[in-house]
C-alpha cells in the first residue's frame, strides 16, 4: 500500500504482489537497522530493511544470557531469538503496508540459519549480499512467497547469479547493484585500488544488465534493477531512473534519522563527517570497507603494520562468537583485517566513539548534519518534499 502524502510521479516498485514506493532502505549492521527503522520505512509504503547480524544486542535479556558467554551456539541461538523478535516487531510496526527484508551477509558462519528463521518468523525478502548466494533458490524453497534479493557490483556477477537461479526454475525478484565508490561498509571489490573501476559505473552496470537480460529471454520489466551507494538527492533518483532503475537503495540517509536504532552519537558522528573524515581500509572480512574516521580507528590504522608482521591463527574466534566464515584475524591472514567486527560495531551501535567502527558512504547527506524523521527524507527522494534548508 502506498502512503498518499509520498505519492510521486515515478513509477512504483513492483515485488512479488506488492506495489511500493520505490525507496529501499539498505540493512546496516551490528543493530542500526533493526526493527524501529525498518517497520518505520515500511509502514510509509517503501522497503524496510533489518540487518541479521547480532540482534541480541538490543535485547537486555539476551544480553545478560549471554554477553559474557563464549559458548557459540548459545550465543547463536539468542541471535535467532533475537533475529525472531525483530521481524515479528518491524511487520507490526509496518501495519501492513510496505515490505519487511532482511539482509543476510552470505559471508557470515550463521547464514543459512538466519535466512531459515528469517523466512519462519515471517519476512517478506531476504537481500543478500557480501557473496554470491547461489544457494538461496534451494533455502528457501519452502517459503515460494518470500522475494528474493541479491546485492551485486557489476553485470559479470549478476550475470553469475541469474544464469544459475535460472536454471533452478527461479528469478531474482530484484537486485540491487551497489557502487563500491560510494557505498558504507563492506564493499563489494576485491581491492581498494578497484573501487573506481568503470565496470562499477550504474549506466554500464544497467546497460550490461538488460542486455544478459535479452539474451536469457527475461524482459527488462520482470526483475527490477536497484541501485545503491551515493544516491542522497531527487536529482540523482531521477537519472537512475532514466538509466531504467525500478527504485534505489539508501543507507547512510536512513541511519541518521530519527527513526534509526542507532545510539544519538552514533548518528551525530555520520552526520557531522566532513569528506576527510571518511576512511577506506581492508576490514577483517577481506573486503574493502569504508568508515568514519575515529580514534579507534586512527589507532588501528596506526598499529596496522604491526598487527599485520604479528598475525597468526587463533583457530577459534577469540570471543567463541566466530561471525564470519572467513575472518583475518581468527585466521590469522596478514591480507585480511586484524580485528574483531562485531566488537568495533557493538561500540558504535552504543555511540562509543573511543571504540566504535562507524560505517558511512562517501557522499554527502540529504539534511547535512540534520537529524530528520524518515518520512521526509522519502518525500526529498521522491521529489514529493521540499529541498533541504
């Protein structure tokens, strides 16, 4: 169901039944996505996403269950509770109208459990990113109503992803290519030196994307393209939709609004960023990631040398919550990132700046340093709302 008041002249985002506004709001990481933000978005008519990693920690009892565990599968087995909770929350919050996703990181140990919960506990798409989830058709076979949702960079990968679900007898029901130029957090390119490579660009991605669409026999209509990463005016909505984008997706916008889960100094520090203060470095996934530059985060860079000459296998995550199939620091691999994720992002999600790892896109945002209610930054996009002060 659309909002009246958000109505626009572009088209809506059509996904498995349901007519949207074509605004996807990108899952962030540990918690800031979680279910206030996501059932807030959706209940206006667009895309609210959660984020599945460690959801236990907007939950106290969760928490004293098990923040000085190190019992994996205890720890395991709250996030699913926790996981449980939140979509339960954000489809009651969403009243019905919009769509509830999720994003699930094909890159984390837990993967296949959260997109099974997920789907049990009642989500409407699951969006995957960080690997290529050619696997998900089978997951989620007993759940034919769920959309499914891959984030991907460039047309080779996309190109991967379709030709295999194809030959499983399933589409994806969108996907979203995210820029690696522009986007916050873990990025999809293998190097930092990569990230302004041209086969990242939306007009190529899209132009290359319809034409493995001619050749499959899918037409341009059946699965709509979604760009993400930099989108943060109603002018650059609107050339994304020339190209023959179906709708975009926004994260950082989104993390700095009223509505966020996030922690006020969390928001405070994205908000007020200057372009200096944004850093791109190797995370502890073996991604490029991009982050706000803090004192944790100075210091880290600082000791990098260091840390890389001492690197070494621990042979089990060193908090026994082991998050990532592939971690550098567990695995003690000089090329990947040598700290611990969940830790640095748990201390965001409490506005720790002493700690916190805080993921940002590069580009500036629609408000400034302005904290603003979700509804308005929708209208901007859209072109329904008036322009920032």
């Amino acid at each position: 169901m659309l909002t009246p008041a958000l109505s626009a002249e572009l088209p809506p985002l059509r996904i498995r039944g349901k007519t949207l506004l074509p605004i996807v709001q990108g899952g962030m990481g540990v918690g800031i996505s979680a279910h206030r933000l996501a059932g807030s978005v959706a209940s206006l008519g667009a895309v609210g996403t959660l984020s599945s990693v460690d959801l236990r920690r907007h939950h106290p009892d969760l928490m004293q269950q098990t923040g000085r565990s190190r019992d994996k599968a205890a720890i395991d087995a709250a996030n699913l509770v926790a996981l449980d909770r939140e979509v339960r929350a954000a489809l009651a919050l969403a009243q019905g109208n919009g769509m509830i996703a999720i994003n699930v990181m094909r890159a984390v140990s837990e993967y296949a459990h959260y997109v099974r919960q997920s789907c049990e506990s009642g989500v409407q798409a699951i969006v995957v990113g960080a690997g290529l989830p050619l696997d998900l058709p089978e997951m989620v076979s007993d759940f034919p109503d769920v959309a499914l949702i891959p984030i991907l960079s460039d047309s080779r990968g996309i190109a991967v992803v379709v030709k295999r679900w194809q030959r499983r007898g399933r589409l994806p029901d969108a996907i979203v290519i995210e820029h690696p130029r522009y986007a916050g957090g873990h990025l999809g390119a293998a190097k930092i030196e990569d990230l302004a490579d041209p086969r990242f660009d939306f007009p190529r991605v899209i132009e290359e994307t319809f034409a493995l669409f001619a050749d499959l026999g899918i037409g341009r209509e059946r699965i709509p393209l979604i760009p993400a990463g930099g989108i943060n005016s109603s002018e650059k909505v609107r050339e994304l939709f020339a190209l023959g984008a179906a709708a975009v997706q926004v994260g950082t916008p989104f993390a700095v609004t009223e509505e966020s889960d996030a922690h006020p100094n969390f928001k405070k520090i994205l908000a007020e960023a200057k372009p200096e203060d944004i850093v791109t470095f190797m995370s502890v996934a073996g991604l490029p990631a991009r982050a706000v530059r803090t004192p944790w985060l100075e210091g880290y860079l600082a000791h990098l040398p260091a840390l890389i000459r001492r690197a070494k296998e621990h042979k089990v995550c060193t908090l026994a919550f082991d998050c990532l199939e592939h971690c550098g620091l567990r695995d003690g691999n000089p090329h990947m990132g040598q700290f611990c994720i969940d830790n640095q992002l748990a201390a965001a999600l409490k506005g720790d700046v002493k700690r916190g790892l805080f993921f940002r896109g590069s580009e500036s945002l629609p408000f400034g340093s302005q904290i603003r209610p979700a509804r308005e930054l929708i209208a901007y996009l859209l072109g329904a709302g008036p322009a920032p002060a």
